[in-house]
C-alpha cells in the first residue's frame, strides 16, 4: 500500500513512468539510460514468503546497473517482508550498494499504536460481514484487544469475517484469544474445514501458491490430492469459490487468473499441517517439478522463516531423486547450488555429495572469492564437518586464491574463511604473496580497473575491492608492527597508492554526467489521535 502511494505520487509530483519490476531480469529490459523519469517497483524484491536466495544472487550481479540506474535520475523502491529482508543481507552485497543500509523505512506494524489500533479493528468490523449479533456480544471485550500486544491489522480483518469466528464463544478469554494466538486459532479453522475445502487449499499449496482457473481434473497430482483427501471435482469447484475473500483470494496477472491463499499466515498454518502429515508430504513430492521445489522447501530445519515446507530426514532421497534423477553431479545448475548452500542440512549435503569426484565439481563452480559464493558455503560446510578432505581444501583454497588475485580481493583478509576453509597461519602466508603481487603492479590494477569500467558504472563501486584491500594492508602495518620496526617503505606505497586511485577516480567522475541530486524522504511521526475520555470509539460498533 506504501509503495502503491509512492508510486502515485512519484506519478504527480515528478511526472515519472511507474516500472513494475516482477523480477531482477525485469531491469535488463526496461531501464532505459536515456530516461531519468523511471520509477521502477519491485514488490516482494527477495521473495514473497520466504527469502529466494537464488533471486538475491541475482541481484547481487545487477546492483552496479541498478546504482547506475539511480545515478541517472531513476527513482527505485524494493518493498519485503522484515524477515525476509533479514536473511537476504546474509547474501546481499550491501557494502557496494549503501541504500540497502541507509534508504530503509521499516513498517513495523505490531507497535501501533492502541488509538491506531482501535481505529483498524472499529473499521473492519463496521465494513466487514459480522451480524449486529455478534458485534453486541463482543463489544465490551474489544478494549482488552486493542492492548493485546501481538495485534495485527490482518486478524482484525479476520475477526470482522464469520468464516473465522463461527466456533468462538464470545466471552473476553477467547476473544483476546483470537487475537493474541492467532497461529494457533488459523490452525484449528484449518483442521475444522470439510474435506473439499481442505483438498482446496491442498490444491494451492501444492501449486506453489498459485492454481490456475479453471480447475482441471486431468491433472494427475490434482487427482490424487482430491481423492486422498476423499473429496471431488464438484465439491472442490465449490469449496474454491466459498473460501474466497477469506482464506483464499483470487489474482489476475494479464490472461491468466490464479486462486491464492488470502494471507501468507494461511498459507503458513496450512504447510504446519502439512508437515505433521506424511502422506500429504508424500503427495506433493510426487508431483512437484524440480524448478518448484527448489523454491519451497528446505531439507532439514535451516531456521527460514516462511518456508513453505520443511522436508524430514526420512524424505531427503525422495527429494535427491527429484533434483538429480540421474545421479550426475557434474550437472549442477546454478538454481540447483542455491537450494543446496541456503536450504539443505548437512545431512542432505552429506548424502547429495558422497563421492569425491562430486565434490571435486564444486571447485569449477567457485565464481567469486566472497563470502556470498555458493560453491564456498558449501565447501566451507563440509569442511567444518569433516566432510571435504584435506587435498580438495587446499585446491579450493587454490581457487581462491588465484580469484582473489584477479578481482584484488580481501576475502584472506576479513577472517570469513579462516577457521572455516583455512587456518590463520596459511591465511597469512597467502595474504603476504597477495601484498607482494599488489604493490608490484599498482599502475596496471590501476589501468585495468579503468578499463573494465563504463561511464554509467559508479567510480567509487569500480575501486571498491581494491579500496578495501589497501586500507586493510595499512592496518596491518600499522597495527602488527611495534615503532621499532614499522615498514616505512611500505606505508610509502601504501600512500602513493592512495592518491593515484583518488587521481583516477577524479578523472573518471568527470566523464560522467552531472550525478542527480536526491531529496530525502521527510518523515513526520504520526500524530496519536486521544480518544475521548469518557467515550469509547466502539460505543457505536454494533449499529
């Protein structure tokens, strides 16, 4: 809604073009470097339930064209979830993109205020479907609500719609209850629904959340989920069309119209129930595709809030089966590497890797010397367990190093690997061959750094890795040598480096064009509209 109000203003106030953006490719084919009057919307950024690490990789790639975006005048806004944004700084470079940092407005709904809270709850139930009944019965426990510190405006909604209250006892316990264990209350109208609008939302969720309409039985996975769940076409098709507007809603995206859940908390009460049953586990398995999958799940409890599907040990070669049907390591994709760095146990990886020559392929699929790198979370992992071997830690080790001298990287310096894929003594003898190379080529990483660089890139981004390089150098010097034996020539170098970059920097800052100048946001804190003393705003509510 925010982001909604944004976009209309950035319309009327700038004049600017609204770009939703449904995924990071999306901004390969719609920035246009001509047009400063873009404002590009990326709704759910890193994913709409739970963090998509794949799409954070993918972003990482395309932040130096989205500062560059921004450096031409183009307005950006990223909206997600809290805990999703969490575990996506895990992965996200945010030391080459500060806004992540410094541009972030938290909504942080569960500290409304109590007048703010009774406004939300008196306008659902006024608008909502709850007979006078109903709202004469509850009236005089709706204060002892509104100070219930988990409140949330979706399950005052809820509360305002009988399809959630039709086994609520109206006294003040159960009540408060409703709002103060709301996960609890969604799981009890989940269990309590008929076997067809349980194969409803099995439907759904099966479906990765979306289900297409019209339902077709030809389907076997629909098949199989109906019949198990002893229901039927007909009663399905209805079930469908009585939960909507409650538990499950229905979206359109420009031909095709989708059945979806309501909320994801829905969705989340619904996989709880799911993951107590194994034979609904078993049925989405058989019919989930690879690409599915790998997005939903994880294989063991990785602590990923809002997965769709946590998978049991007793299943993970169900799910090895599905991802690599043909048992051919050497055929990981790069959606197949996120899943295993961010979503499977050790214990998955333990059995996904059980060769040699398996984990031999993960070394050609280092593609960085970060921390971020799939291939070392999982080489860092199965080392830490006693999984990878010596000689396959120190090639990876080889790999490294020959990246992190081509990209002049600091990955030996910050400690990330060290006691992890090496010890501190082979992390400093690497680091001094580093030095060495460093400062005996200051012109030509100079020369290359210009080189791979574009007018539309951002100058100090380009310096960044080598940057940061040179300042820990310093430290260093400065910091492990007493005054009797400071290196002077060192810090000499050290100096001269710096001002040749800052030269360079200079020069390159004036081929671009004049930088946009940003207006920041001014945010006002809202004022707390008192309630009347003496008088209750739900004095009228059931009128």
């Amino acid at each position: 809604m925010i982001a909604n109000l944004l976009a209309l203003s950035a319309a009327d106030e700038w004049g600017l073009q609204t770009l939703i953006l449904s995924s990071p490719e999306d901004l390969d084919r719609q920035w246009n470097p001509d047009d400063p009057g873009q404002f590009f919307w990326v709704d759910d950024a890193f994913g709409s339930n739970h963090c998509d690490f794949n799409r954070v990789q993918e972003w990482n790639q395309r932040l130096p064209k989205l500062k560059a975006a921004i450096h031409k005048g183009a307005r950006v806004i990223f909206t997600s979830r809290s805990y999703i944004f969490r575990a996506a700084q895990n992965r996200l470079n945010t030391n080459k993109f500060e806004l992540f940092r410094d541009s972030r407005v938290t909504i942080e709904v569960e500290k409304l205020s109590d007048p703010e809270k009774a406004m939300i709850l008196y306008n659902h139930l006024k608008l909502g479907k709850q007979t006078k009944a109903f709202r004469r019965a509850i009236k005089s426990f709706l204060p002892s609500v509104v100070s219930v510190p988990k409140f949330l405006p979706e399950i005052a909604r809820r509360f305002a719609n009988p399809q959630f209250t039709n086994k609520l006892v109206p006294n003040e316990a159960a009540v408060v209850g409703f709002f103060s264990n709301p996960t609890g209350i969604m799981a009890d109208i989940i269990g309590g629904l008929a076997p067809a609008e349980r194969a409803a939302l099995a439907l759904i969720f099966s479906n990765g959340g979306e289900l297409p309409i019209p339902l077709r039985f030809e389907n076997p996975q629909t098949t199989n989920i109906i019949t198990s769940m002893q229901s039927n076409l007909g009663d399905v098709k209805a079930a469908l069309s009585a939960l909507d507007d409650s538990l499950i809603r229905i979206s359109k995206t420009q031909d095709e119209h989708y059945w979806k859940f309501r909320h994801p908390t829905i969705r989340d009460a619904f996989a709880t129930d799911v993951s107590g049953n194994p034979e609904l586990i078993d049925i989405y398995l058989s019919g989930v595709t690879k690409e599915r999958l790998i997005e939903e799940i994880s294989c063991g409890d990785m602590g990923i809030e809002g997965i769709k599907l946590v998978v049991p040990h007793s299943m993970f070669k169900s799910v090895l089966n599905i991802i690599d049907p043909s048992g051919n390591r050497a055929l990981i994709s790069r959606p197949i590497l996120t899943f295993l760095a961010s979503r499977c146990s050790i214990e998955f990886l333990g059995l996904y890797f059980n060769s040699g020559e398996a984990k031999t392929y993960l070394l050609d699929l280092i593609s960085s010397a970060r921390t971020y790198d799939n291939s070392l979370t999982i080489l860092s992992r199965l080392n830490v367990n006693g999984l990878l071997g010596d000689d396959l830690r120190r090639k990876a080790l080889d790999k490294l190093s020959a990246l992190a001298a081509i990209n002049h990287s600091d990955c030996f310096i910050d400690a990330d690997f060290v006691g992890v894929l090496l010890s501190k003594e082979e992390n400093e003898a690497r680091l001094s061959v580093q030095k060495v190379e460093f400062y005996s080529n200051m012109n030509e990483i100079i020369q290359d750094i210009e080189d791979s660089w574009a007018t539309d890139d951002d100058v100090d981004e380009a310096f960044y890795d080598v940057t940061r390089l040179l300042e820990r150098f310093r430290d260093e010097n400065n910091e492990l040598y007493c005054e009797d034996f400071y290196d002077k020539d060192e810090w000499q170098k050290s100096e001269q480096f710096t001002r040749e970059i800052e030269a360079k920097k200079n020069r390159m800052k004036q081929k671009q064009s004049e930088a946009v100048d940003y207006e920041e946001l001014e945010t006002e804190e809202a004022q707390s509209a008192n309630l009347s003393s003496g008088r209750s705003i739900f004095d009228d509510v059931d009128e």
